[in-house]
C-alpha cells in the first residue's frame, strides 16, 4: 500500500518495496481513458491516483471502486432566488422556502400551473395546471371548463339541510310523491313535500318520516275517493319520524270528514313546527 512520505538517506538501498509504496502507488498515472487504466492497474491500492485524459477527470481509488475527485471548484456563492431564502459564500450553505418572497400575480386559471407533492410517485414534487386542479376538486353537481367552476343545475342538488338566504323562485314545481292507499299512510317528506293517493281503503294511522327537525315544514296531500267513495281517514293515530300517535289539530277542533262520493277531491294541508304535533288545514269537495 502508499506508504506516505520518506526522506531518503545517502547511500540507502532503495528496495523494490520503497519504489512500489513512495514511488508507484503514490504517484498520479495519466491514461487515455478508463481502459487503459484498468488494463495497466489490475491491482489498485485504495488511495492510488490516475488522470483520465479523454474526460479530464482525476480518479482516486477507495473502497473497491475508482472516484472522481472533487477539487475546489468554480462556484464562488449561492444566491437565494424568489420564493427562497438563505445562500451564503462559504461553508455549509441552505436554501429554504420562503413564499412572502414571491410577489402577487393574477392567476390566470385555464393557463397558470401549482406545484404539489405526486404521493402517487414516492411523493415527487410536481406541477399542474390550475384549470386540471379545479376540475379534479369538482364534486357532484359541478363542473369546471378551463378552471372556471359552475353549478350544474340540470341534475339533482341536495343542500343537506343547509339555509339558503335572500332567494328570488320562479317557474318552479314541487315534487309530487304516489302515496300508496292502505289503512296506514305511509310519507316520507324525503320523497317531497306534496304527494297525491287514491284512497281504496279506511285510514286509520297516517305515518310521517323525515320530517325537518327545526323550522316550518308542510306537506300537502290530493286525496281522491276511488269509484266506490265513502272511504274515511282518522287523524287521531298521527305519528312523527317514529313518535307516539299523537292527533293532528284542526281549526277549532273540528276534526276532519272527508268527502264521500265516488273521485271526490279534497285538499288536506299538514303543518308541522320544528316537527310537532301538525295542524291540519282540510279544503273539500274540489270540483
């Protein structure tokens, strides 16, 4: 192996030890390239160095394998550039993300990019466009044409019982549900706040679900006698979103007689508050 420095006395023998450990192996061998190099060392010792001249390049040998040497270089500083901090002229020198250095910008949406981590790629940094970012966050009822979002009013919205304030409604309709005759009527205001039977049976329970828990909430009913009439409804077994029967109020008590020919109408309007007992508003006989 390099044996270092050795000053050499007169007279002293000079052993093929002392050539190969202070002469051969610590000596800087020039090679045409990496060929030649290994062609001529079979055998490097670790700290043996070589010149390359096809790339210019100063090798020294370590740990089983030939390195390049990097030698002081060329770069005099590093300058933090926007949206970065830090830098320096010497020593360890660090760059941090500083984005009070930016400056402002109008975004243009259908054009501009961001940058975010890919964690779909070990987390790589990457860009895209502001426009594919909005369309990718749209969600039901949504749509994005180069980066400008809009409400897609031609399918169902649901608001999930959220308020909506200061709105002006025209040319509207109410959904209108197909409750199903049978000695309890069964109504979801789920389905609607309007609904329509054709009564072929006594009702003897009328069963509200989904009724709002706070605020005013109605739902009106188009009851219809089938061809043979007659047919009664008893508002004495009324219950909400699974209560106890409870009996729904009528203008001076009066209850509730339906008409009783053969396709008669009548028009009965329930009115809860924050989903009480509902007061009941009966218009007869339409015809």
């Amino acid at each position: 192996m390099p044996s270092g420095f050795k000053t050499f006395a007169v007279s002293e023998v000079l052993t093929a030890a002392d050539v190969n450990n202070f002469l051969m192996e610590q000596a800087i061998a020039v090679f045409a390239n990496s060929s030649a190099r290994d062609s001529a060392i079979s055998s490097p010792e670790d700290g043996q160095a070589c010149f390359l001249l096809d790339s210019n390049t100063l090798q020294f040998y370590y740990s089983s394998a030939w390195n390049n040497f990097i030698g002081e270089g060329d770069i005099t500083g590093v300058t933090a550039g926007n949206g970065l901090s830090g830098g320096g002229t010497s020593g360890a020198v660090s760059l941090a993300l500083d984005l009070n250095e930016l400056t402002g910008a109008t975004v243009d949406v259908a054009s501009d990019s961001v940058a975010f981590i890919d964690s779909s790629d070990s987390n790589n940094p990457k860009k895209e466009s502001v426009a594919d970012l909005v369309a990718g966050i749209t969600g039901a009822n949504l749509t994005a044409t180069s980066g400008v979002i809009a409400l897609d009013i031609d399918a169902e919205v649901d608001f999930n019982d959220q308020t909506a304030k200061e709105i002006v409604l025209k040319d509207y309709a109410e959904t209108d549900q197909a409750v199903t005759s049978g000695t309890t009527l069964s109504i979801s205001l789920a389905d609607g706040n309007t609904g329509q039977v054709t009564l072929g049976h006594n009702v003897t329970d009328i069963d509200f679900t989904n009724v709002p828990a706070n605020g005013v909430s109605t739902f009106t009913l188009i009851c219809t006698q089938d061809g043979t009439g007659n047919r009664t409804m008893a508002i004495n077994a009324v219950t909400v979103n699974g209560g106890g029967d409870v009996t729904a109020k009528t203008p001076g008590a009066g209850g509730l007689t339906l008409s009783t020919g053969a396709n008669d109408i009548d028009l009965l309007t329930f009115i809860f508050v924050d989903a009480g007992t509902p007061m009941l508003i009966s218009q007869l006989d339409f015809s």
